[in-house]
C-alpha cells in the first residue's frame, strides 16, 4: 500500500485516558509546525523535526510515521477556535497560536512551551466570561477579531485585557437588520489594499466589513443553514464560505459584492466544521468530506470564474482511516 498522500499525527496515549479525536489542524506560516486541537480540550503543537522523519521514510512501502507533539497546552474545555500568529516562525519570538476554548479567556499560547503568554478576557451583560465561536488576526498580527453573538470585538494583541473596540453586527436583538446570531466564521482578506474582513454566522449570512472602522459593505443570504468556515484566495479577489448540513460551497468575488461565482460540491450533512482552503498560489481549492475522502478542485478550469460553472475536479483520495488519527 503507498502512503504517499498521508501524513498522521497521532496523540501520546496516557494510561487513565483513551485517544482523543482531532476536530481540526492548521500550519503554520511558514510551514515548520501544525497544530491540532482535540475532543479532550488539548491542544497538541507538532514541529518540523517530526515531520522531516516523515518526508525522508520510503512512503511506498513503510506506513506513515508517528509524529509526537513538542508542547501541549490544556484548554480545560472545549476549544472553538484556534489560529496562529501571523508572522510566526519556528525562530521568532511571535511563534504562538490564539486559542479559544468554552467559559475561558483567549488564550496566547507559546508553541515551544504550551506555556500561556497572556490572556483576553471578554464579558457578557451579567459579567460572565464568554469565549468567541471565531478567531482571525489581522495581516500584521497588531490585533484580532473575534466573534460573538450579534457582534465582533476587536483585541489588541500587544494590549493583554479587555477588547478595544466592540461593533454589533446588528442593532439590537429584536431588530430584523444587519447580521444575525453568532458569528462563527471570520477571514481576514489577504490583499493589504483590500482593508476588509468576512463574518460568517449561524444565521447562515456572509457579512463583509471594513478593518478600519467595521462598517458592513455587504450582507448576503449564503446557506440555509449556519456558516462553518470562510477562505479568501490568496490574491483576496474571492471568497469561499462553507456551512454545516450543507453539501455545497460557495464561491463569491467581492468586488461585486452578492455576485454568486460558482457553487462547488461536497458532502457535509453533519453540524462539525468540514475545513477547506486554497494553495499557496490560488490554483487549487481544497475540501475534506464527510466520507473521509479529501477533493481537490483546480480553480483555473472550466473558465472559472468568469463562466460561472463549477471548477474541475482535479482530484480525490481517501485520507481518514479511523476516528483517533489525522490526516493533514
């Protein structure tokens, strides 16, 4: 059997607890380190020694390599969201990831250590600690948005404490405008010229806003059911929004706000948050499935985006074999 597409991640079994399935798993900047964050409230932080050993075995006839993590941080609930520090690097003082975990603080959490830098605490209306469903730094990491119900709060990432800045994405709870429920999703546009940021909700909206002041400039109807995820394309022309129960993506060019692209096939009939994103060049949009199989679309086929159709499938494999591993 080859395991040329396969890479596996796998948790340090302790002897009073059984694995832990992974709910989700993100690179790094640089690509030096991933991390995944788990059903047991950990999140696990694996780094390029690791994965070397897995680039150099003879894939064709070995099975893939077991990666230990270098630092663990416990969350002690579940975690909702994760990201890491723009410019972090293996060798760089910034090489952290934001860390949001149920009825706790954000956390900043050192990926050589799994110590806890600093934390970012927020408070609902009777002063009780509330942890955003989304998290999303700006391009410089100089503050982060984060998603609650009916508003964003924005942190400064130097300034450890409460937000700066609060915006409601609708103007008030009885009120039929703007965006409502909770924000689930936010994507921060790759373009510096751009200076916008997308908020997905699960009310099933897309919402697209200034960085400067958090103006709402669009609002559409995207999914019938709550957004799940938001990807831009690298050069920031297009938006990607996923949903739970929902076996569709949907692929929007927001320079002509509420234009519908294309709407890209996949099978997601669960609520769990199924992960895509793009290539580092733009020419592939990449899904997981329900099914355990991974598509990889080529988004320079079929005339797309200007024809409107769906891009080619370029290809699939299975990459989940079982509940206690991850294949990234």
């Amino acid at each position: 059997m080859a395991w040329s597409t396969q890479l596996v991640a796998q948790q340090q079994k302790q002897p009073s607890s059984p694995l832990s399935p992974h709910r989700s798993a993100k690179w790094s900047p640089d690509g030096s380190a991933l991390f995944t964050a788990s059903d047991d409230g950990h999140l696990r932080i694996y780094h390029a020694s690791s994965v070397s050993t897995w680039l150099t075995c003879d894939r064709e006839h070995e099975p893939p390599s077991t990666l230990s993590p270098t630092s663990s941080y416990n969350a002690a609930e579940s975690v909702y969201d994760a990201c890491w520090y723009p410019s972090s690097t293996s060798d760089s003082g910034g090489h952290c990831v934001l860390v949001s975990a149920r009825d706790h603080p954000i956390g900043l959490v050192d990926a050589w250590t799994g110590a806890l830098r600093c934390t970012y605490p927020a408070r609902n209306d009777v002063d009780e600690v509330v942890a955003p469903n989304a998290l999303a730094f700006s391009l410089d990491g100089s503050r982060f948005y984060a998603g609650f119900d009916g508003c964003v709060r924005v942190f400064d990432t130097a300034a450890p404490g409460a937000c700066v800045a609060l915006h409601p994405t609708t103007p008030s709870r009885a009120s039929r405008e703007g965006q409502k429920g909770i924000i689930s999703a936010i994507a921060v546009c790759p373009d510096p010229g751009a200076g916008v940021y997308a908020t997905g909700s699960f009310g099933g909206t897309v919402g697209l806003y200034t960085e400067e002041n958090s103006t709402m400039l669009h609002l559409a109807d995207a999914h019938r059911t709550g957004v799940t995820q938001l990807a831009f394309s690298p050069d920031g022309k297009y938006l990607v929004s996923g949903g739970r129960r929902d076996n569709e993506l949907i692929a929007w060019d927001i320079r002509f706000t509420g234009k519908t692209l294309a709407r890209v096939p996949r099978l997601c009939t669960g609520n769990q948050r199924m992960a895509f994103g793009f290539d580092a060049a733009g020419n592939y949009l990449v899904t997981g499935q329900q099914n355990g199989t991974v598509l990889v679309y080529d988004v320079t086929s079929n005339g797309f985006p200007a024809s409107g159709r769906s891009p080619a499938l370029a290809t699939a494999f299975e990459a989940h074999g079982c509940t206690c591993t991850l294949n990234k």
